[in-house]
C-alpha cells in the first residue's frame, strides 16, 4: 500500500488557521503530525509520499509552485489521499470531523477508520464524516480521498491538543489507515 499524505495549507505562504492567544499555526500542526504519521507508516512497511503547498490544483499564483498537490498525488502511485487540517469557527466549537467527497464506498471507509481512532484515542468531541464536494483535493484525486480536521485549533482546549498531543494524533491516523489496510 502506498499513502500520500496532504498536510494542509503552506508555511510560506499560507498558514491557514492561527490560534487567536498562541500563535500556533495550522500549517505547522499539520507539518508536524503528518511527519510522524509517514514515520510510523514507514515503519509498518507501508510507503508514504507527501507534499504540503498552496498550489492545490494550478490554483497557486506563486511561481515557485509548479506542482499541484492533486497531480502530484495522482502521478505518485498511492492507493489513498490523506489531506490533514484544524478547523476553526467561533472559538467555542470543538472535535473532529473527517469530510468525503461523497457518501459510500473506500473513502467512507478510510474516513471511518480514521475518524474513530482519533475519537477513541484522543476522546476528542464527534463531528461525525461529512461530505463536501467542493474541496480540490477530495475533487481532483484519482484514489479514495479524505479531509481529516484534528480539532478546532480557535478552542483553547482543542488546542490544547493540538499543542501537546500531535504524536497521539498521528497514531491515530495511522492505526486508522492500517484498519482500513485490513479491511
């Protein structure tokens, strides 16, 4: 099996969500978990390719983006696509939510798999899977695709664990990608 990992946003030119208090970036949350995701995903002797960027699908106007992150996944040969976000609102809403393109089939599957381990492992607030067909990279990927969203990075007890528990998330991920493997 072979994983491409999305970490979401850009650190040089698009950082995505930003703690109000701290600072903390989701760009260097997702950085940071989907580094050690591909460390214990390797280790298990499943593949890993990755690519974090703001050129999602020749949507960056930024010259030294020449590769979109859908292309690149779909030239890489991985079975799944795996894009990790925070999310963030109003401050208040908390949990997780992993998002699909459509409803049925292997990306329901991956984004159960996934999903339940975070909840399980992090007891993290269920937002459940939902479907948004309008995001790139559930759009333009050939393989089975999912959007997962840690917690929301605007609560300061979901940052918290952002914060503090990056490598339990990646875990979790992990643990939900080789549940899916043994489906």
């Amino acid at each position: 099996m072979k994983v491409f990992l999305n970490p979401g946003h850009d650190t040089k030119y698009d950082s995505g969500a930003v703690n109000p208090s701290t600072g903390m970036r989701e760009c260097d949350v997702v950085s940071d978990v989907c580094e050690r995701v591909a460390g214990y995903l390797q280790k298990v002797g499943i593949a890993v390719e990755s690519l974090q960027s703001d050129n999602l699908y020749y949507d960056s106007s930024y010259s030294d983006r020449q590769i979109p992150v859908c292309v690149a996944a779909n030239n890489s040969g991985a079975d799944i696509f795996i894009s990790v976000h925070c999310n963030a609102a109003t401050g208040t809403a908390q949990g997780t939510e992993t998002l699909v393109y459509s409803w049925g089939g292997t990306s329901t599957q991956l984004a159960n798999c996934i999903q339940n381990q975070i909840i399980n492992s992090l007891g993290t607030v269920d937002r459940g899977l939902k479907v948004r067909n309008d995001l790139i990279v559930l759009k333009r990927t050939d393989m089975p695709a999912v959007l997962v969203e840690l917690a929301f990075i605007d609560n300061n007890s979901d940052a918290m664990l952002l914060a503090n528990a990056r490598d339990d998330f990646a875990r979790a991920i992990a643990r939900g990608i080789t549940d899916f493997q043994n489906l």
